[in-house]
C-alpha cells in the first residue's frame, strides 16, 4: 500500500525530544500530550500520535517503511519504561511513560469535557462495542461519533480502505482510536488522515480491549518496574512469546548498550 504523502507530519519544532536508535520521543508528560492535542483541535488543527515501545523501536531500526511512518506522525512518545531507561542511560530522561493505555481514558475524559467527538475502529470482535458502553457509562456526556471493527488485509487494499473513508466521513469524529496493531493501525491512519485533516489519529493496540475488560491490564507495581510485557505474555502465550522473549528481549539489550555507547561518546 502506497503512502498519503497529505498526511506527513513531524514532531512539533517546539518539543523537545531525545533520540534513541534515530528515532525521535517527544519529552512530554501525560496531560501535556494530552494539552497539546486538544489545543491543536481547537485550532482546526488534526494530527497522529504513536505511543512508541520497544517493539515498535526495533521494527524502526530494521524497516524503512516504519520509519517513514514514524516520520510522518506529529508526536511520537514513549509507551515502555524500557525506552524511559534508555533515555537516562544517554543522560537525557523522559519526564514519564506516555502510555496509550493510559491515554484512552485522558484523552476520552477531555472529549467528553469539550463535548468533542471520537470514533472507535478496529479491536478484538467485539471489543469496540464493549469499549463504547464502558466509556458511555463513565462520561454520559461523551459523544462517540462511530464504531467499526472491519476485518482488514496487512496491508489494507484500496475497496477496504474506501468503506472506513466513508464511514468516517460520515461520523466526522474529532478523534479516531485506532486498534488494529502496529504496523497496521499505523498504515490505516497514514491512508485515510487526509479525509480528516481536523482530527486526531492515535493506534491504540490492544487498548479496547483493556477498556472492556475482556484482557486485564497488569496492576500498577508491574507497569512501574517494566514487567507489562510478561504479564501480557502469560495471558496471551501463544501470540506474544516469540516477539517478546525471542525478538524483543535482544533487541532490548541492544538497545541500552546503544544508550551507553552514546553517553560515553557525548
């Protein structure tokens, strides 16, 4: 699938950032992402956010397609206490983790505060639905533009492509949660932001999921010391094992002996 070149973006000049393995994480805290997205909005303004972890670093260093994508958001952020360790090991630390999991609620609470939109796409089957019925019960007020759990390619063709651009045309959301998994939501965002130039895109992963409850998220001491990944993993073995314990868990260490490499260098 060919990139929308409408859609390119970048970091804002106005963030500071570190770079690690070249790619560039914003130095944001939770509620000024949050702050930033919807001061954008307010201006007419859309745009993507990716919420980064060490999956989505590796597969950076190794596909130009990721990178190209990665270049084209306009605030990519931490989501892994691996990448905050990274950061501190080269002498410039990230203020916090900037979760996605943790962003659907920050960012649902502020739509629903603003009376701003947000439409739900992709998820487990299911998931969207249950997702829409958590969030309507714990904001009434907020408007939810849409759902859609469409089954869709790798690499999501043009007639796939056409009937979400229709339905989100149609729902005109302020945001879009988009849970299909990296690279895929990354892919989807990048083909259809341009019939939405005023919204805000943000590949969410699992995270409907999370919302409904139909997989538990790891409790708050596992997320603080970097053990998400195997607690993910033992709930769901059979998919995850192989990316975090054969790919990840090198390119981890990889990673921090880049950090000090370039510490030393600096």
């Amino acid at each position: 699938m060919m990139l929308d070149a409408a859609g390119a973006g970048s970091i804002a000049e106005d963030v500071d950032s570190v770079e690690i393995l070249g790619c560039r994480l914003a130095r944001l805290r939770r509620d000024e992402v949050v702050d930033r997205v919807f001061a954008a909005l307010a201006e007419g303004a859309g745009g993507q956010l990716i919420t980064a972890n060490v999956d989505h670093l590796r597969r950076f260093t190794r596909e130009p397609e990721i990178r190209e994508l990665f270049a084209r958001a306009d605030l990519v952020v931490a989501d892994g206490v691996p990448l905050l360790w990274a950061a501190r090991l080269r002498g410039e630390p990230l203020p916090e983790r900037v979760a996605g999991s943790d962003l659907v609620w920050d960012l649902a609470a502020r739509a629903a505060a603003e009376g701003r939109s947000l439409f739900l796409l992709g998820g487990n089957p299911g998931a969207a639905e249950a997702a829409a019925a958590v969030l309507r019960e714990r904001w009434p007020a907020l408007r939810l533009a849409g759902l859609a759990s469409p089954m869709l390619s790798a690499e999501p063709d043009a007639d796939e492509l056409a009937a979400l651009r229709s339905d989100l045309e149609g729902a005109q959301p302020d945001l879009v949660y988009v849970a299909l998994g990296a690279p895929k939501q990354e892919r989807v965002i990048q083909a259809l932001r341009a019939s939405l130039p005023g919204a805000w895109w943000v590949g969410v992963g699992i995270s409907l999921s999370f919302i409904s409850g139909e997989i538990q998220r790891a409790p708050v001491w596992v997320q603080r010391i970097g053990m998400e990944w195997l607690h993910r993993t033992l709930q769901e073995p059979g998919r995850l094992a192989r990316r975090y314990l054969l790919e990840d868990l090198p390119f981890f260490a990889h990673m921090l002996l880049d950090a000090l490499r370039q510490r030393r260098s600096a």
